[in-house]
C-alpha cells in the first residue's frame, strides 16, 4: 500500500510539473545564453537532475532575458520579457519562440559600477560592484570589491557560493582575459604580470642577478599571478565566471600558492557548499606588504607596481578567506601564506584551529604550496581591521555541525 501511495504522489508531482519550462543546458541553451533573471530580477540557475543540468520555470512565469552589451538574435533588443508556455517554449509580445532563438548575438559583457558603497577601517576605502548592466538604472552585482585606491590594491573581495547549483555549473574551454576597467591602476597591469618584468624587477629590487634568478623561476611555478579573490569556479553560468577576470577580482598570489593549497582551499569550499546545499558568502583579501631578502639580507617590500616606478600593487604577505553560513551561524577564516621561498613554519596572525575543521583535509602545512591555517572571524579581524564584522558565529567546523565561540 505505501509503495502504491507513493506512486500516486510522485505521478500527481509529475503531473503538476508536466508544464513547467525545462531547459537541458547542454542542449537547450543557445551558444551565447542571455541572462535570465525572475521577477525578483535574481538570476535563475540551473541544478542538476540526475546527471542533467537543467534549468525549469513555473509554466506562466515571466522571465527577463538580458544581453548587456549586445542583443537578443530573434528581437534585437538588449532584453525583453518572456513567459514561459511549457516544455522549452516562452512567448515573448505574443510570439513563440524555443530559447535557442533567443540567445545573444556575443557574450553578455561584464562592466563594473563605481562607487556602490564605502569599506574598509573607519569606511575610508571604496565598493565598487562587478556584474552586468541589465537596464539604464540597474544593475546586476556579482560580486562585491573593496578597493584601497592609494595602494592600488583590492582588501576583499565579497560573492555568493551557490551550494545548492555549483554542481550544475556550466564548464566551457578557454578563459577571458584580465580587464583593467578604469580609473583603478597607474601602471600597465598586463605588464607586471608577465614573467619578464618580474624577473627584471627582482634584479632591481635584489640587487643581484643570480639571486633574482632563484625567486623568479617559471619552471617550478615561481611567479606572481593574478590569484583570483572570487574565483571563476565559484559561479555556476560562464557570464558570471567570465565576470570574474577584472584585475580589480586579483591580487599577485604565486603561482605555486596559487595552484597548491589556494586553488585546494576554494576545491574545499565548493564541496562544503555543495554538501550543505544552500549559499555561503565568501570574503577574500590579503593583507600585508611580502617581504623577500636582497643580496644583503635585508628585507624589501614587494611592490609589482615598481615595474613602472610606482609604489603601487604590492603583493600581500598573506591571502585570507572567510567562509559565512548566513543561515545557520557559522564561519571561519582560513589564511595563506603568500610566499613558497620559506624554508620553516612561518608565524601566525591569528591562533590556529584547523584541526577543529572536518572539512580542510588538503596538506596544509606544505611551505612550498603556501602554508596555511585556520582562525576564528573574531581571532582574523584582530589582525587584519578591514574584515567585514559578521557579528556573533559558532564555528563552521562540518556540514553540519558547529560550535559557539
């Protein structure tokens, strides 16, 4: 009897859903996909069915499709109001069309918007907003940047982790490069960033060829690269990954750092999140000026921006994240050292409780892939002033369980 009463309620749930749109991202969705947006104007995303990522709508809902800096195929217009019918037909002004139709003539384009807000200590740095101009006075955030416009450098950047979509993301060959967007650097970011001017300015900065030689060396992924602070792969559609690349989303990571326990610290926070299933908002920054030894022995500040003669970009000694479940309470700060030349434990800003945490299991003590560790939010912002205040948390120890601080 209740395998038959569960029948009938899994066919009334089919039956209800039967009209609803569905849309096979992979088969479904034309080759530049507007953005599609509900009437809360958040955008809609996909989740995985099965081994399916889809995307479906109530059958009578509206939708708004936008292309930002280009247009819609079949209406060419920047957006226009569609309402879903069924199955993966919406109308849009009484005509029929299937999404595929409706896909823009390029890529939707990513812009910034100035200005949104005011950050850091005593609110004297600024909040400029990544995302995408979805009509004359709105404007679609993505994530958020806390910009220090006398050092030229990013305190933290602010974004959305989708738990319950992640799995679903869009993966696609190829990256956008970098965009500057204006009125943020002095200095040609795509130049301090190339492998050769690095090397050049260690000799200068160094005082010695052959040890510049030692602590530029691409071969063993000894460079500063631009280490994304809300990394593409924390969002699920490849308008809001390619949103990402603006040098204002970046600071200069080593490479080594960067693609070693960096790179397994967000693997780890999207598995988190996909576990949980619900959103977590992720701050990340840096903080400090990395200090190497000249011929001398005497420490310098590393400032990339010292390739064209200004004291500007510096390399942050540390990069930090912040891991907040908002529903339940509870987050952490994890802090890397940005520097793979050390040869012993580095000191710590803040007391470390990584053992405390079920789901940092990647190597964190190796000096080469960037040491890091764990603190409390409170224990971070004792050190590090710009955090943003979260409050009072328990402890984003597990899934699903922590602990008050």
């Amino acid at each position: 009897m209740a395998q038959y009463q569960a029948l009938i309620f899994l066919s009334l749930v089919l039956l209800v859903a039967g009209n609803d749109c569905i849309w096979d991202t992979s088969t479904s969705f034309p080759e530049f996909s507007p953005l599609m947006l509900d009437s809360d104007l958040e955008m809609i995303l996909p989740v995985l069915e099965g081994e399916t990522s889809i995307v479906r709508v109530a059958e009578g809902s509206n939708i708004t499709l936008v292309c930002p800096g280009s247009a819609i195929n079949a209406t060419k217009l920047v957006s226009a109001v569609a309402t879903c019918i069924g199955d993966t037909q919406v109308t849009i002004n009484d005509k029929t069309y299937s999404l595929k139709e409706l896909g823009c003539l390029k890529k939707p384009k990513p812009s910034i918007k100035k200005g949104v807000g005011n950050c850091g200590v005593n609110g004297t740095d600024e909040l400029h907003a990544i995302g995408f101009k979805i009509a004359p006075f709105v404007f679609y955030e993505s994530v958020r940047v806390c910009f220090d416009g006398t050092t030229q450098t990013t305190l933290y950047t602010d974004h959305v982790l989708r738990g319950a979509h992640i799995a679903a993301k869009e993966v696609t060959p190829g990256r956008p490069g970098f965009k500057t967007g204006s009125g943020f650097y002095s200095v040609s970011m795509s130049r301090i960033y190339t492998k050769k001017s690095q090397l050049a300015l260690m000799v200068k900065l160094l005082g010695s060829e052959t040890l510049a030689s030692t602590i530029i060396n691409g071969g063993k992924q000894l460079y500063f690269s631009k280490g994304h602070m809300s990394p593409d792969a924390d969002f699920v559609t490849e308008a809001l990954q390619d949103a990402t690349y603006f040098y204002i989303n970046a600071l200069p990571q080593w490479q080594a750092f960067n693609n070693g326990n960096w790179k397994q610290l967000e693997f780890a926070t999207r598995t988190l999140a996909e576990e949980m299933g619900s959103d977590l908002r992720i701050y990340s920054g840096g903080w400090g000026v990395l200090q190497l030894p000249d011929v001398n022995n005497n420490p310098v500040d590393i400032h990339l921006g010292l390739t064209d003669g200004e004291q500007v970009v510096p390399a942050p000694a540390v990069t930090w994240k912040v891991v907040h479940d908002e529903k339940t309470g509870r987050a952490v700060a994890i802090i890397g050292v940005n520097n793979p030349h050390i040869t012993s434990v580095p000191d710590t800003i803040c007391p470390n409780i990584c053992t405390s945490l079920e789901w940092v299991t990647f190597a964190v003590t190796e000096l080469e892939d960037g040491y890091t560790y764990c603190c409390t939010v409170d224990d971070l912002r004792k050190a590090v002033p710009y955090v943003p205040d979260i409050g009072t948390v328990k402890l984003l120890a597990s899934p699903t369980s922590g602990c008050r601080l």
